[in-house]
C-alpha cells in the first residue's frame, strides 16, 4: 500500500474519464510512479456506487498480472476520492494502436489476446464481470503487458442472479443476447458478454476500425442489431481481410462472435486455442 497523497507530487494529467481525471504522480520518499484517479462529486449517489463498486472489484483482484494493480485509496473530506494505481506507461490500446499505424498485426492481436483472455479467466472464475471490454479500457506498458481497467461499470455476480441485464457500458461492444435477450438462442450471460465484446476488441485491432458499423455511423441499438444480423457468420464482417488471416485467428473469433451466447466459448476454453498457443 503506498502513501497519502501529501507524499504523492503531481507530475501530470495523464487522461480525463467519465467520473474523474487521472494524473501520473510520483512518490516523493521513493521516487517509485503511479497513475492517481481523483473522481470529484461522490456526494452523487450514482458516482459513489459506481466508485464503490470500482474500489471492491480493485480489491479483490489484486494477485493478477493481468489487472491494472489498485495499491491504496483516500477518501477527502470534502468529497472527492483519490485511488492510487499502477502506472500503465504506454497508455490505453486504442491511442497506442492509433499511434502505431491504426492497426495491429495477427501476432500482436494473439499476445493482445492471451493477456485479455487470463485476466477475463481470472475476474470470471472471481465471479466478476467487466461488462465494457474495448480498446480504450486496456492498458498497456513499456513491457508490452496488456492489463484490463478502468472497472465502474463492473459487477460482482450473485450467484441467484445469473443475468445481470442492466444497460451499462459501452453499447457498441454489446453482444446480441445482451441488446436482444433470446433472440438468437442462449440469455444474457454477463460472462459470455464479455467473450463478444473480446472478440470485436481484436478484430477492431487487427482492421483498424470498429467492424460491425460504417466510420460515422451511430453505435445505436437499430443498427448494432442490423448489423449482427446481416453477419450470418462473422467472416462477411471481414470482406477484405479474412482471406489474408490464419486458420487459427478466424476460428478464434468466431469462437467469441458466436451469436449463440450459449455455444460461445468461455475464457477457459479460449485459453487452449491453438490461436493462443503459437
Ligand atoms: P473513467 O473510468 O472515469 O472513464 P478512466 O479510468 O478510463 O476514467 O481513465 C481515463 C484515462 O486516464 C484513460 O483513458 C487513460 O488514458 C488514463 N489512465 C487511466 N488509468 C491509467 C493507468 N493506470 N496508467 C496510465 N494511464 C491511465
């Protein structure tokens, strides 16, 4: 657990969220970096329970590698919450990925995977469901570890309470059973969400844009719908590319665009696809 934030120097802004701003401090006594998250207002009753929800997912997941390290938090008098985390020097996925050309290679995509696919394993098999899944929510250091944050919208599953349908996170990374329960077999299950949500992540990687819209086009719920229905398989989302891509990597994702929540893999099982193997 590391210091109070009087021992903590601001060095800079390191990106603004939805409920606060994140800056890149330095311990004074140690010289040891981390990025703090200020989230101002928790007087909100919607921003404390989502902060609260955060701080206890960040608790308990403290023994992954593959989870951005929560190493202490400081609730202010005045309202504001400070949480102190492990800094993620390159920064999210999406703007490192923009920075190296917009788009990854096949071999990048798999050790993107095989990091997600442990940390999701690791946060499933803890009863946790991240519920937004997206390049932007991925962090990435100097090392090349790719870890999942930012958890507000995040949820510890009660085990009478399967399907967890309320409508948060990011709606274009949504899966079908999630924007349209039943409609292509298999509920809603926050788990196999999660899968979908992958599985568009790395193909928006590979490609360089979001696959299943036009650039400009609304991430609303008619055209999401529309567009998984036309994608009767997920190699038409793929015109150009798919014939370019590995046996391995095309089975992959249509591991984890399986419309079907109820025959998409799990993490578990995506941990011994020979696309991770190699
Ligand atoms: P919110 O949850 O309020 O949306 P985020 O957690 O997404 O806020 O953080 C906002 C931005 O701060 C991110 O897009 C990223 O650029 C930066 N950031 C967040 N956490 C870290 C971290 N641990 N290390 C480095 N940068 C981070």
């Amino acid at each position: 657990i590391c210091s109070s934030e009087e021992e903590l120097e601001r060095v800079c802004v390191l990106g603004h969220g939805s409920s606060g701003t994140v800056y890149k401090v330095r311990e004074k006594k140690s010289s040891q970096v981390y990025a703090l998250k200020i989230v101002h207002g928790n007087n909100d009753p919607e921003v404390c329970r989502q902060l609260f929800r955060e701080m206890d997912i960040l608790r308990r997941t403290t023994d992954s590698p593959y989870i951005v390290k929560c190493y202490g938090i400081e609730e202010k008098p005045w309202g504001d919450t400070g949480m102190v985390m492990e800094y993620m020097d390159l920064g999210t996925l999406d703007t490192l990925c923009k920075e190296l050309g917009g788009t990854l290679s096949e071999e990048k995509v798999a050790h993107v995977a095989r990091q997600v696919v442990n940390g999701l394993s690791y946060l499933h098999s803890h009863n946790i469901v991240h519920r937004d899944i997206k390049p932007a929510n991925l962090l990435v250091n100097k090392n090349m570890d790719v870890k999942i944050g930012d958890f507000g919208v995040s949820r510890i599953m009660c085990p009478s309470l399967d399907a967890c349908n309320s409508f948060v996170g990011t709606c274009a990374y949504m899966s079908p059973d999630r924007l349209d329960p039943g409609a292509y077999g298999g509920t809603y299950n926050g788990y196999a969400a999660d899968i979908w949500s992958l599985g568009l992540t790395l193909l928006e990687l590979f490609l360089g844009h979001f696959p299943l819209l036009q650039p400009g086009q609304r991430p609303d719920w008619a055209s999401l719908m529309g567009a998984i229905c036309l994608a009767d398989d997920p190699s038409t989302l793929l015109p150009d590319s798919w014939s370019t891509v590995s046996d391995e990597f095309r089975s992959f994702i249509q591991c984890c665009l399986n419309k079907d929540s109820s025959k998409r893999w799990t993490a578990l099982q995506l941990l011994s696809h020979p696309f991770l193997a190699n």
